[in-house]
C-alpha cells in the first residue's frame, strides 16, 4: 500500500466525514411521532380496600364436618375460573378442608381433644410475611406486594417450572398439567382463566379488595371468616388474636403465615 | 475470463430466483380489512385515547396496563381528556367492541400476528356461556 503523505492526508479527511454522518443518520432515525404526549394517570379506585398487611382469621369452632366448607370453596373456585379436576394428580386448588395432622403437622399433644382432632380445617395460601416461594421464583412471576402483603402472581410471566410449589410449604399452590378450560364449571365472564403450564394459588381476592369487596370466602362464611388488616390494632382481625388462643400453620418454619385459626 | 457467459447467466438465474415472490405476488396485496365497530363503539367515538393512537400503539398501551394491574395493583386509567376507565382487556375493551372476530382478529390475521391474550383472557364478556 502507498503509504505516502497525500494519501494518510486523504484518510484523515474521510474519517472526519465518516463521523459526522451519525448525527446526520439520527435524524433520519427519528421516526414521525403520532403519540400526542399527554400525561395519563393511572391509579387505584376510591373505594379499595388497604391494609399494610391483610390477615386472616378461621373460627375452625364453627365448622362442623367439611361439607360447611363447600360454600366458601365453591364461591371461591366459580368467581376465579379454578377447574374442577377429578384426577387428584391435576387437581387445581385456592382453597380446601384438610384434617389436623395435615394442618398442622408436629402440633398434636397426647390424648388431643377428640373434637378438635377431628374437626375440619379450611386452608388456603397463607401469604406468608416471608414467602419461601417468592425467593424460589426465577422469573419473579410470584411476589409480595408492598402495598398489602399479598403473595400475588403474574400468570404472564410464569414458565411453569414449579419450583415456588417445592418451596411451598403448605401446598397452597396448583399447577396446570392440562389446559384448564374444559373444565371450568361456570365461567366467570369478568376473571380470566389460566393456560396449561403456570401455576396458580389463593389470591386474597386481590381484585375484589381493589374495588371495595370483601374476599369471596369471607363473604360466604357469615362471620366464620374474618379479613383485616394486622398492623391495625384496632381491627377486627387483631381483636380476635387477643381475646381468643390462635395458631398459624408450620409456624416453627419462621415463614410467618397470615391466617391464623382460633381452636 | 473465458467463463464470463456462464458467470452472467448464473447471476441472472441467481437474481430471479431471489426476486420470485416479489415479482410473483405483484399486484396481489391483500386489501386492509374493514374493521367493524359495534354500536357501542360507535356511540361513545372516542376510545380511552385517540384512534390514531389506538391503532398503532394499542398493544404497549395493553402493556402498560396489564404490568399496572397484575403488579402495581393500580386499576383505574385516566384518560388525557379526563374520563376512567377500568383497566380490564375482557372488561373494558371487550365491553365495547364486543365484536372481536370483526374487530380485533381482522387486522391480527391481516398482519399475521397471533397474540396469546385469548388463552387465558375470555373474549367476550357479554356472549352467554
């Protein structure tokens, strides 16, 4: 290559050229803005419910065999589209009945109160204060919400690998192995169902509370139920966890669950 | 240099065979779709934003929405000319253009893109089960 001066001249110039076309190019780049850029605020509804972190407190006194459960589930399970799937292997559940030793596992004394033994218990997702299955979730399609403490979840992000289920230690999480569709009792036109591959769980009725309803289950269950908020002293929840004897499920396990059971 | 004649032919041969669908489908572009508004759509004129707006910016509109509701919790939308509306596709979308083979298949399948919303979000609210 010649390599004489002229031509070391001639590059220079073409290199300056070349680094004044970027400017040039952006503004070639900036595409036709249609979008009038208005502000628009996007907020929640007056009358929604709030709480720092809601609780829930079951009168298991009330509740005689399981089928007293069945109003609660079912009210729960038709307004959030849950598929009803005999195959126990696929069974989709937010809420159940369970006896004690599932319940509550290690907590039995010797010569435990038959009655309360054998009583039925109502559980759900727990909405743990330090949820195990949020720390599992590698897409963080499952998280606490700051505002409440709802263990909330993105169903539009979840892959389905079902590591928040083995985190779990209530079991309070379904997994999809079928497309859930078909088997939908009632289809509640207003809450979307889910697709085959996500998991999903209780979610304190997140969107009754956003617009100034009680969850579905607290509804139903004429005062066996009670909802509210546990870092207010004077709310019903914590009137209820002073005056009567309460526990929590796996408590030992330090994920600090939100329902407590009066026994 | 012997080889020119052949060289040439295959660049020919080369050039048409790239340019076949062009050439091919000329004059063929399928027409836009007629969208179909429905009556309701029709009554109230104005979507939550322009319809200029809408159409090229809907799907980060429902974006926005949905990481608003799913995550943030927030579900009410204001829009710039100060009317709320609820953010909820099966809801509020659907609410008026309760017509969605018409209305929002026509141009998915004009444009060839299949968005997943039906797997899980019910198309219309008001049809009876």
């Amino acid at each position: 290559m010649d390599s004489s001066r002229r031509r070391v001249l001639q590059l220079f110039g073409i290199s300056s050229l070349a680094l004044m076309t970027k400017p040039v190019l952006n503004a070639f780049a900036k595409e036709e803005k249609l979008t009038e850029e208005q502000p628009v605020v996007l907020k929640d509804a007056a009358n929604a419910l709030k709480a720092e972190q809601w609780a829930m407190v079951i009168d298991t006194r009330e509740f005689e065999s399981e089928d007293d459960f069945e109003p609660l589930i079912e009210a729960c399970h038709q307004i959030h589209n849950v598929p009803h799937l005999e195959n126990k292997r696929h069974e989709i559940k937010w809420i159940w009945g369970t006896h004690y030793h599932s319940a509550f596992p290690g907590k039995a004394a010797r010569f435990l109160s038959e009655e309360v033994e054998h009583r039925p218990y109502l559980v759900l997702c727990n909405h743990c204060e330090n949820p195990p299955c949020v720390r599992a979730c590698p897409t963080r399609a499952t998280w606490k919400r700051e505002s409440d403490g709802i263990v909330l979840m993105d169903f539009h992000r979840c892959i389905g690998c079902r590591f928040c289920m083995a985190a779990c230690p209530f079991g309070a999480r379904s997994f999809n192995y079928r497309d859930p569709r078909p088997f939908i009792v009632q289809t509640n036109k207003a809450y979307p169902t889910r697709m085959k591959g996500v998991v999903e769980k209780c979610n304190f009725c997140a969107e009754r509370l956003a617009v100034g309803q009680m969850p579905a289950c607290v509804e139903v269950s004429e005062g066996k139920l009670t909802f509210g908020d546990l870092y207010d002293p004077a709310s019903e929840v914590r009137e209820l966890i002073r005056a009567n004897y309460t526990i929590r499920r796996k408590q030992q396990l330090g994920t600090e669950p939100s329902v407590y059971y009066i026994v | 240099m012997s080889d020119k004649k052949y060289i040439i032919l295959g660049l020919i041969i080369f050039v048409v065979i790239v340019t076949f669908p062009l050439w091919y489908n000329r004059g063929k572009a399928a027409p836009a779709p007629d969208l179909i508004l429905t009556e309701a759509a029709k009554a109230a004129k104005v979507c939550v934003r322009s319809t200029d707006y809408m159409k090229a910016e809907h799907m980060q509109l429902l974006d926005v929405w949905r990481d608003t509701v799913v995550r943030r919790g927030a579900r009410i939308y204001v829009s710039p000319d100060g009317k709320e509306y609820n953010m909820s596709l099966s809801n509020t979308c659907l609410d008026c253009h309760s017509n969605k083979a018409e209305f929002c298949d026509r141009c998915h399948n004009y444009a060839s893109v299949r968005p997943y919303c039906w797997d899980c979000h019910i198309d219309n609210p008001k049809e009876k089960t």
